[in-house]
C-alpha cells in the first residue's frame, strides 16, 4: 500500500473535498476524515488495552511533536521507526475513520492520538489503566497556528479574516468546539496515576527533562544514551526533513503545503505578531471569563497582556 492511499480513498486524486462539517453532540467535526458513526463508534464501542498510550490534544497543540518524542522512546531511542514509517500509522487518530479501522490491528503498546474532548473520549478508557499524555499550549499560539493551517488542509472551511476567526475561535465555531471546555474538561483528570499533564512551552524550555518525565510515565524509562537520541531526533530540524511527520507524502487535496508548510515557523508566541492591540485586549478578556475557577496556573498565564515581537526560537507550529 503506498503511503497516502488511505487518504485518497477519502478525497480522490484531482477532487476537492467538501470543507462541511457536521455537529455531534454541540462539537463541529469536518466531513470526510470524521463521520457520526465513527465518533459514536469511539466514545461509546472502543475497546482500550491496559497498555494503550494516548497523545491527547486540541489542534494545533504539539501532537506530532509528542508522537515523535514517543516513538523513539518506545524504541530506547533508535529513531528508525519514526523516519520509515508515517505517524499517522505509528499513532492514528481514534476518532478517524482510517485511524479507527487500522487501531484494531496494532500490537501492544499501541500509540494512539485523539483530539477529542473528554466527554467524547472513549467511555472504556475510564475502566482501564491506559494512560495518557495530555499536551496543551498558549490558547494564542493555537489560534494563529489554527488558522494558517485551515488556509492549507482540505477538510476545513476558509478561516476569513484574523477577527472573524478569532471570535469563532473564542465562541467554539471551530473543528473540535471550544478549546477552553476542551482544556477544563481533561484537567479534571489531573492527579490521576493514568493522567500526564504536560504544555508545549515546557517541551521547549526544557526538552531533555520533559522528554525523561514522559518516558518515565509510560513505563520506559531511559538510560542517558537513549535520552540523548530522543532530543536529537525530535528537534525542528530533523522533523522538518522528515517525511514521515511533515506531511509532505499527502496528497494536496487533503494538504495544500504550496499555499504554506505543515511546519510553519520556528518561533514561540507568533500570536504577538499577529494580534492587534484591540484583539488582545478581546481574547485577555474571554480569557479571564472562561479560564475562572480554574486553580490550575500554566506558563502563558505569566505576561498575557505582552505585545512586543516574537523573538524565541525553537518551537514550531504542529
């Protein structure tokens, strides 16, 4: 089978996919890659191993960052694996409908993404010792980075200007509804033994240590050789070349990386170039609204009304 025939079948070669989305359960889901029956299918029919590792995330929040940070964990650090074989095939997406037909036939320790909120997640996880790595990062960046990427894939609507889709951001009119319910909800599993709470900021500040804390949660922990081989292989560099995690092998219909890459830019806080004065001041306040009575702190809480440029590098849009 060559790589990206799974995803022909949903958007045939010279044909554009539809860009609908369908509602279920108040979250909006894009046609094609996602069916009612297959997410009915996943929250209330999965069926979870013990040994199942989920990589959970709103859009545009670190997902392909974690999946090659454990593929090469799981591999004591040979980075193999993940340069020979696409990462939608090392973790599929559950609520997919390829992602949901090829689960059934990996072997233990499966690694598996989801971009599903909790109520949506599959009911069996809560009865199993699977674990997972939840991954959230500055609600800013995700809305920038969201919204470059919606000018490129195939299956979402044209995201307008900044200040429209700013306010759909904010009122959940996106894929995957609110990203505030979205971050409330998992958090209610923190300080559970099966539950990793982890932001991208901290996978960038301190890479080397937060890949340790994640090998050590899933089981595997590393020796320093191991350790080394897993930064190495997951810097920006290396995945940008990589073709098995930048894209690159899908077909344009589904990822139209000639209007822009996977990929984008390698800055952190790209949202202060982005957001006006005004529209800063607009998100700060939904923010506070939202975010109220939440106890937990996270690292973009410190200086949210900064504006100026910006300048880190080192992290990327994924």
């Amino acid at each position: 089978m060559q790589d990206h025939t799974i995803w022909e079948l949903l958007a045939p070669a010279g044909e554009k996919m539809t860009r609908a989305y369908f509602t279920y359960k108040g979250i909006k889901f894009p046609t094609g890659l996602y069916s009612p029956e297959t997410i009915s299918y996943v929250e209330k029919d999965f069926k979870v191993r013990d040994e199942d590792i989920f990589i959970v995330t709103y859009p545009k929040s670190g997902t392909t960052w974690m999946i090659e940070i454990l593929s090469v964990i799981l591999k004591d650090g040979d980075p193999s694996w993940a340069r020979t074989v696409p990462n939608w095939e090392r973790a599929p997406w559950c609520e997919t409908i390829p992602g949901s037909l090829s689960i059934m036939q990996m072997p233990n320790p499966r690694l598996i993404s989801s971009h599903l909120p909790i109520q949506l997640f599959p009911r069996d996880f809560f009865n199993s010792k699977a674990k997972v790595v939840y991954i959230s990062r500055n609600p800013r960046d995700v809305l920038v980075s969201l919204y470059h990427y919606s000018k490129i894939a195939g299956h979402l609507k044209d995201p307008g200007t900044l200040d429209q889709f700013l306010q759909n951001f904010l009122n959940g009119e996106v894929q995957f509804g609110s990203w505030f319910d979205h971050i409330k909800g998992w958090m209610r599993m923190e300080g559970k033994d099966n539950f990793l709470f982890i932001t991208y900021e901290e996978l960038q500040e301190d890479l080397r240590g937060s890949v340790r804390r994640v090998s050590e949660f899933v089981g595997h922990p590393l020796e320093e050789a191991a350790l080394d081989s897993v930064v190495e292989n997951t810097d920006f560099r290396t995945m940008k070349e990589n073709t098995m995690c930048n894209y690159t092998l899908l077909p344009s219909v589904i990822l139209d990386q000639r209007q822009g890459a996977f990929l984008r830019k390698g800055v952190c806080g790209d949202w202060k170039n982005h957001f006006t004065a005004s529209q800063s001041e607009v998100f700060d306040q939904a923010y506070r609204e939202k975010m109220q009575g939440l106890k937990t702190s996270f690292p973009w809480d410190e200086d949210p009304g900064d504006t100026s440029p910006a300048l880190a590098p080192g992290a990327w849009d994924l």
